[in-house]
C-alpha cells in the first residue's frame, strides 16, 4: 500500500493529522526537558575552565542549532509551495517563522549572558554573533514582508522568494567559526567526534532533541490556527467542532 | 488561410538574452537620463551623508581616517536603497511592467537590463566619486585606490540584490523602510568584506582576499539575483 502523499497537502485531511501529531512531540518535549535540565543543572560537574557559567550551553547551543535548522526547513517549505503551487505549504512556512525568530532570539540573548562572565562582554562583533544576527533580521524580515500585502497568496510566493534567498546565510553561520578568527569557540560537536565530557553532550543533545519536538508541536498548532483562519470560508471549518460556537 | 502544415510564426526575440539585456538596459539609461537632475540629487545625499560623520562625531585626524572606509561604504548602501525604488515603481504604476513582462524576450534578461542600467545611473558614479571623499577622511592614495576598486565590486552586487527586494515590495503601503529591513542583511556581507578590504590593505594583509571573496559575491548574484527578481516581478503582477 503506497501512502499519497499529496492527499495531506490538502488542509481539510493535515487539519484533524496535525490535531492528532501534536501531543506525540509535546509530551516527549516536555520529557526530554526535564531530564536534560536535570542533567545539565544537577548531573553535570562544574567546568574546569568556566566554572557553573557554563550550564547556559544547555539552553544556548539547542536555541542555535533550531534556530539555523528551522530556517532552512522554513526555506524548504517556501520552495514546495513555489514548486507544486500548494497553500499548506505556504503555511507551514508561515508557521515556522515566529518560532524560528524566537530561538533565534533566545540563542543571541543565552549567548550574551554567557559571554559576560567568560568573555568580559555581553557582545563582541565576531563573525558568527554577527550571522546570528543577520538571521535573526531575515526572521524577522519575512514576518514583516508577510504582513506588508494583503493578499495572502501574493504573500505565500513573496515570502518563499525571500526565504530562499536568505538561505545562503545559514551555512556562513555555521562555517564562521572554522573560515574566521573567532572569539565564539570553534566547532566541539562533530558526528561521530566531540571534544566534551560525555555527559554534558548528552544533556545538551537531550535538550536538543527537547527544542526540537518543541518547535514541531508549536509550528503544528500554529499551523492548525493559520488553517482555520485562511480557509475559513471552506465548508469544513464550519462543520469543525471548534468553530460551531 | 493558413493550412495546418505550415508552423506558427514564432517571435525571434524569444529566448533571445543578449537583445533583451540590450533593450532594457537602452531604455531605462534613456528615461535615465532624461532626468539628470534625479541622478545627481542621489549623488548630492551620498556626499551629505558622507558629510554628516564627521560632524557628529569628530574632525580629529587618527579617528576619521579609522571610520573613513566603513562611512563611505555605509552611505553607499544607503544611496543605493534610496535608488531602488526607481528600479520597478514608475513601469509598475503606468502598466509597463506588465508589458514587459508578457514580452517574448525572457523576463530574466530584461530585469537584468534593468539593473545594469540601474548601477551604471547609481552604483559607478558613487564608486567613482567616493575615493574623491576620501580626502576628507585623510585616506592615503593606496586605500583610495583600494576603495575605487572594492566599491566598483561591491555596487553591482547592491543593485543586483536590491533588485529583488524592488521587485517583492512593488506596490505596497510601508515599501521604503520594509525594502530596507528585507535588503540591508542582504547587503551586510559586501559592507563587511568591501570596509574590511581598506582596513586589510592599512594592516599589511593585502585585499587580495577581500577582493577576491567579493568578485565570488558578485558572480553569484549576477547568477542567481535576475532569476529570483523576475520571479518576485511575476509574483507582485498577479
């Protein structure tokens, strides 16, 4: 049996899909939060060079990499709805965007906070801050050009063009530290490699997997609200329980 | 009456890239010029601007000399913001654009036209005319020459990538400052590697690497930019 995958690129069939996936990444978010906080504010021992300032990592390096990945998924599904001409994709794209502002917001504010006891300074203007920033206004940028035209496909393709654009950035982000001299610490993780004890990495890949189901079931459930709110004259949002009032 | 063996007559200019580039590029230096007092406003605003740092901060030698490269890139970047509206507004609001777009000639090449036009009428006089300003930020001539040839780089990129924000906020009610937050991260790899090529040259490195990094940029955007600026023209036609 062949699953089409097309049929779920109606709103009407991914509505009540989505509906059903969200408590499937929510609680295992909640779950793996728990056990990474506990892990990384209790379990891990102090930093031999940064004492307990260290532990921001847990929260820093999670909020960086969502915040570089959900960019490109965010670009991928701009390309899908300029591709196949299809509205859900569009709104996932549309749904990603305040999600992925927010952990990039939350990856500059963590790093700040960490640099000012380690570094001296709660900004310097090294090459990956500054491309972290970068992405943040592109975030940003696509949120504005959204709400700048009215008409909602217009906006669709507009936003998916300037998405794809951007997306050269992501993988300066993540070079900076290997093609600049940096003050931002050089690359620790690798597949298959790492330069830290093992179990911070565990809590900190714990947390990411915590960041991860945690920006799926949000970007859902604001996909689920996106739906509801462009499809509204559709005869199936009328028959939703949710919209009989 | 035709019979249904002869072919229709196609158009020779479709898929013709270079008359197309050609075609744009004659029309708008023509409509261009017509309005030279337009052009050289743009150039007066670049010189003021230029004018205004060390006003505000201060006419000491050693400081203005150190900001000299970034100002004269940053007002640069800002020339060429205000420049881009002109790009696609007037053709959209008398339904040229359209026209244009329905032409035979492939939409990529006239945009490139365009925007060729565009940095001949913007981006050349001021990369011409800011080593000149550089005598007021105390540049030695070695910088200057540096400068002349990083901005001449880096001023086809601006127009190439401001194009496609032109094109995406054709028509709409915050156009100025919106094109601004969508272009200007766009635009801050060249400033970075266009300002770091003087200071390059100043600290003994050489700006072969800078230089070369933005011949790189350029490349890529005469590429990649007409493609994703025709497709945001087709997408504000709808």
């Amino acid at each position: 049996m062949t699953l089409n995958w097309f049929r779920l690129a109606s709103p009407a069939t991914f509505y009540p899909v989505a509906g059903r996936l969200i408590p499937w990444f929510a609680w295992p978010a909640a779950l793996c939060a728990c056990v990474g906080v506990a892990l990384g504010l209790g379990a891990a021992p102090t930093d031999f060079q940064q004492g307990d300032a260290y532990r921001i990592i847990f929260i820093h390096v999670p909020a960086a990499w969502m915040s570089m990945f959900l960019y490109l998924v965010m670009a991928f599904w701009g390309a899908m709805s300029l591709g196949f001409n299809t509205r859900l994709s569009a709104m996932l794209a549309q749904a990603i965007a305040p999600t992925g502002a927010l952990m990039t917001f939350l990856a500059l504010v963590t790093g700040s906070f960490w640099g000012r006891p380690t570094w001296g300074t709660y900004w310097a203007w090294d090459a990956r801050m500054t491309s972290e920033l970068i992405l943040l206004f592109l975030y940003l940028g696509v949120i504005a050009l959204r709400s700048a035209i009215d008409d909602p496909r217009r906006a669709d393709r507009a936003c998916a063009v300037l998405a794809l654009t951007g997306a050269v950035n992501v993988p300066i982000i993540y070079y900076s530290v290997k093609w600049w001299n940096t003050l931002h610490q050089g690359m620790s993780v690798r597949p298959g490699e790492s330069k830290m004890a093992t179990i911070m990495l565990l809590g900190m890949l714990i947390m990411s997997f915590a960041a991860w189901f945690y920006a799926i079931a949000v970007v859902l459930h604001r996909a689920r609200s996106i739906m509801l709110e462009r499809e509204s004259g559709a005869a199936w949002v009328g028959a939703l329980a949710e919209t009989r009032s | 009456m035709t019979t249904a063996a002869e072919p229709a007559p196609v158009s020779s200019a479709a898929g013709a890239v270079l008359p197309g580039v050609r075609w744009a590029l004659l029309r708008d230096l023509r409509i261009a010029l017509r309005s030279r007092s337009e052009l050289a406003v743009q150039l007066l605003f670049y010189v003021i601007v230029v004018a205004l740092f060390p006003l505000a901060s201060t006419p000491e030698k050693t400081l203005l000399s150190t900001m000299g490269p970034g100002v004269l890139w940053v007002a640069a970047l800002l020339a060429s913001l205000l420049s881009l509206p002109r790009l696609f507004a007037a053709d959209y609001a008398d339904g040229t654009l359209e026209q244009i777009a329905l032409s035979p000639y492939p939409l990529e090449a006239l945009v490139s036209g365009k925007i060729l036009a565009h940095w001949l009428t913007t981006g050349l006089p001021v990369a011409l005319l800011a080593p000149l300003l550089g005598v007021v930020y105390q540049m030695d001539g070695e910088s200057m020459a540096v400068l002349a040839a990083a901005l001449l780089i880096g001023t086809p990129i601006l127009s190439l990538l401001g194009a496609i924000g032109a094109a995406l906020t054709l028509g709409l009610r915050a156009g100025g400052s919106l094109l601004a937050l969508l272009i200007l991260p766009l635009y801050v790899p060249v400033l970075i590697f266009g300002a770091g090529s003087v200071d390059a040259v100043r600290a003994g490195l050489g700006a072969t690497a800078n230089l070369t990094l933005l011949t790189a940029g350029l490349i890529i955007a005469v590429v990649g930019a007409p493609f994703a600026a025709a497709a945001a023209v087709r997408i504000a036609l709808d």
